[in-house]
C-alpha cells in the first residue's frame, strides 16, 4: 500500500547519507551467520528503514517537537559482511569513525553477536542489556557477546581495547525458563548486576534505569552501550523474534525502557537486536517495533537538550 504523503506530517527515514559529523547514525550490522537458532536476520535492517518511513518524527512532549528539526540525523549504509573475524573488524573500525563524529550511534541488527564488535568499536566502558538471556556462553555465536566483552581476547588484545568491567553490566529483564542455573551463577561470580523481569515490574521503569545508569556510567570518561535484544519483550509482541516467549515485555515497556536510557549522556551507542524480518508476521509487528526503538533512542537523545 501506498503511503500517503502530507507535507505538514514528516515522515522518519530516509535520512541523508552520512558524511562527515552528525548527531545520531544509523548502521545497518546484519549479522546472522553464528546464530543459535535459523534466522534471517540479515534482511532485518533493510526492514527496519522502510518501517521507519510509516512513521512521524513528532514527539508530543509537551512541549512538542519534530526531531527532524531537533536533531542532524543521518544513515551510514550497512556492514556488507561482519560476521567472521574480518567482519567484526570492519565493523569495530566502522563504529570507531562514526563514533568520533556522532554522538550516538545506532546500529540495526542482525542477531546478538553484533553486540560484541559495536560495542568495542564505540569503546564502551559499561552495558546495559535489555535481554532475556545472559548472552553468556562459551564459543563465538549470538549468544556468547557479554562473556567476549568481559574476557580477553584475541580481537580486544589486537586492538588495543580493554575488556570490559563486569560490575559496570546490568542486564534487564533476564527471564525465568530461559537460562540455566550456570549461567546466572556466571553473572553473579563476575558481578554483573541482573534484573529480573519480575524485579523490574516491581520496581518500574524509572527506578531501574537510574540504577542501570549508575553502575554501568561510573568511572572516568564513561561510555555506555545500550544492547536492545527485542526477543525480550512477549511473543505476541515480538513473534519476529526466534527466542522470544509468552509473558515478555510489553511494547511500551520496551519503548519507554529505551528513551530512558538514551536520555543519558553517557549512552553514545546502542543495537538492536535479534529481530528475524523474515520470520515476522504479515503486519510486521516485531519490525516495525523495533523501528519504533530508533526513534525512542532519537527522542532520548534530543531530550538532552
């Protein structure tokens, strides 16, 4: 169907091709080759821009804003191959420009994997995850990106990057059902701070993001980066998603979780994640969430202002 067209109503996407300095940029990191489960994940940030343009850019604050006018937003294109070792560093050398030039950058996956090499590539020196899963495996798949940030590899030794402070992780929304027993004892030997689902609808929003946003920006010079793994929300939510189950996070939850994280400072990058555009049902409902995500973290973002 064709969308109709409404010069007093701007539509998202289709932002100009990055150059040389904008606010915030996308990057399509279509990572899929390692992933756990059958995906086509690699079609996702394809997707992800055309859904953005069936939607405005009008936040209603009050007051209301356009973030077209708010923000220099701008579209660095796709990764052509990141997966396998020269691909991850593509996409570390990648993100290190973008970095050096936006203030936050915004990378469209893809499956979890991409965690690993964006993150590195931004230089982050805390994480926050929303994920129902720890992502704490051995090996190289999309479920190992937390365990490679935190121990030394060969690719952080390469490139002179330091690991990453496990007591500067939080994990939002890990799950019942879908972990083991060892794994959470892994993140609680190492210190990451883990936050249940359940804990976070006891608590809300609010508290938990300010408590995320402590442990994973203190230091000096801090630098987060925000893991949107969407296959924590509910399946009916995210159907999209090969790993997500019944009784995830509901949309707005993840929606509002996102803009109040991107508000801060301290967050200069973010993925998303785990999104398979081909595998989505006819009203692309888990695609056009997470397009829904980009411009929460935008709206996040020019709230700094």
């Amino acid at each position: 169907m064709a969308l109709s067209h409404d010069p007093s109503w701007p539509r998202a996407g289709s932002w100009p091709a990055f150059e040389s300095s904008a606010d915030a940029v996308l990057l399509g990191v279509p990572t899929w080759r390692t992933s756990l489960s059958p995906t086509g994940a690699h079609a996702t940030p394809a997707a992800i821009r055309e859904a953005l343009t069936r939607y405005g850019t009008a936040v209603m604050g009050p007051p209301p804003c356009d973030l077209n006018e708010v923000l220099r937003i701008a579209d660095a294109g796709d990764v052509a191959e990141p997966d396998g070792a020269a691909g991850e560093a593509d996409v570390i050398s990648r993100v290190r420009e973008l970095s050096a030039a936006a203030e936050l950058v915004m990378a469209l996956g893809g499956d979890n994997s991409l965690t690993y090499p964006v993150a590195l590539g931004a230089g982050a020196t805390g994480l926050i995850t929303f994920d129902a899963h720890f992502d704490l495996r051995d090996g190289v798949s999309n479920g190992t990106p937390v365990r490679r940030l935190v121990e030394d590899t060969p690719e952080a030794s390469r490139l002179s990057t330091a690991r990453l402070d496990p007591t500067r992780i939080v994990q939002i929304g890990i799950a019942d059902f879908a972990n083991s027993v060892a794994y959470a004892r892994r993140a609680a030997e190492w210190g990451i701070r883990v936050v249940t689902l359940d804990e976070l609808r006891r608590r809300g929003v609010a508290d938990v993001v300010a408590e995320a946003l402590e442990i994973a920006g203190a230091g000096e010079n801090p630098r987060v980066h925000l893991d949107i793994d969407v296959d924590v929300c509910d399946r009916a939510v995210a159907p999209g998603c090969p790993a997500s189950v019944p009784g995830g996070l509901q949309a707005w939850e993840l929606r509002a979780l996102t803009r109040a994280v991107a508000a801060d400072p301290r967050v200069v990058s973010a993925d998303l994640a785990e999104v398979d555009a081909t595998a989505d049902t006819d009203d692309a409902r888990t695609v056009r969430l997470a397009a829904l995500c980009v411009l929460e973290l935008l709206a996040g973002l020019a709230s700094r202002r």
